[in-house]
C-alpha cells in the first residue's frame, strides 16, 4: 500500500491495484490542482470547494460518500469502508452543527481512519466504535476542527501505530488554521519527518510506538 498526501485534508492511496482520492480539494483553496486519477473517491461530505471537489480527480471512479453510508460497511473489491458520524462544531450547551464523518479504511491488513472535518470532543463511544486503528488521518490545525488537547486525548486512548498531519495552516491556504509546529509543541511521542509526500505502508514496518510522521503536501 502507498500512500500519498496532497495538502489539506486530501490522501491518495494505491491499494490491491485501486487508486484511491480522500477529500479532494479545489485549487480555489490556496493549493496547486490535484492532477490526479483515481478508481475510488471518498469523501467525508459534501464541500465541493474543500472536500469534496471530484471534478478535478480524473479517471472512471466510483464516490464514497461517508456521511450517506453510516452504520454500513461499504465493500469496493475488497477494499472494507466504515464511517463514523461526527460534526464540525458540538457546542457543550448547544445543538451540534456541521454534519460530516470520520471513515476507516480496511485493506491489506491496514486499517487507516479519516477524520473528516470532526470539530468536537472523541469519548470512549468513538473509540470503542472504531475499534482497532493503524494509522490515523488527523486535522491538527485546531478550530474549526478539533481543539489541540482534545485530538491529543483521543489519539492517546485511540493508539494507532502511526498520526499522519492534515488540515493545518500553509502559506496561501484561504482560511485561517493553526500552522504545524502548534501540534508539535504539545505531542510527547516520537516524530518522523519525511522528505517525500508519499511512502509505503507495511503491517510489519509500523512503529510500535504511535508516532507523527510529518508528509509534505504535493500540491503545494
């Protein structure tokens, strides 16, 4: 499995002879065009400008929609897809808003999770829900997604093998996010900082202890 991480919340991953899109983005947002294909898109919901943007990912693919497929397990050839319902703000003493969701992705021995757009809070129901996790896709760009302390939390208690950075500030990037270093200062783990956007995945190359392994984005 290789995986690939194009900037903001957008992964492509080649699997079992598949090409998978996560989240493409539009260049509206600040970054270079995906200029990529896929046979599978996948997509925590509808936001076409910085989510959901299929128009610029070429080839004859087929959309996840994990949001539309909650409490399904949804089979592409093998390729095993859960999502999980989350939402870009869950106030303590208001209604949540923002609905999108977090997906697991099953091949190859691998399970790798989405986070979506999450913006709130993870208790043990997420956790025990998810079940076993190797290799997180987690937005560390703080509000509007979710506070630094409590993704922390969450990723301690989830304990994946290794966290891969996602949605956080760059140069250009038309919104405003907290940059990288913010989630460096408080992580207490190890931390691998690549040279390319994208490697190889191995069940027997995982670290065992959770470590951020730091991808720069492709499309910068």
């Amino acid at each position: 499995m290789r995986l690939t991480y194009f900037g903001h919340a957008c992964f492509g991953i080649q699997t079992s002879g598949y090409r998978l899109v996560l989240d493409p983005f539009s260049s509206e947002i600040g970054y270079s065009p995906l200029n990529t294909k896929a046979d599978l898109i996948c997509i925590s919901h509808e936001n076409p400008k910085w989510h959901s943007y299929v128009e610029g990912v070429d080839g004859d693919w087929t959309l996840y929609n994990a949001l539309e497929n909650v409490g399904q397990t949804w089979d592409f050839d093998g390729i095993s897809l859960e999502s999980f319902p989350v939402f870009e703000d869950w106030p303590d003493n208001g209604e949540p808003v923002g609905p999108n969701a977090m997906f697991k992705i099953t091949n190859e021995n691998l399970r790798i999770l989405h986070m979506g757009d999450v913006g709130h809070t993870l208790g043990n129901d997420y956790i025990e829900a998810l079940g076993d996790i190797d290799i997180v896709l987690a937005p560390i760009g703080g509000p509007p997604t979710i506070e630094l302390a409590d993704l922390k939390s969450f990723l301690e208690e989830l304990n994946p093998s290794l966290v891969i950075p996602m949605h956080y500030m760059v140069e250009g990037l038309q919104m405003t996010l907290e940059p990288l270093d913010s989630f460096l200062i408080i992580w207490d783990g190890p931390i691998e900082r690549a040279t390319k956007s994208e490697f190889d995945l191995k069940m027997d190359d995982l670290p065992t202890k959770t470590t951020l392994k730091l991808l720069p984005p492709l499309r910068l």
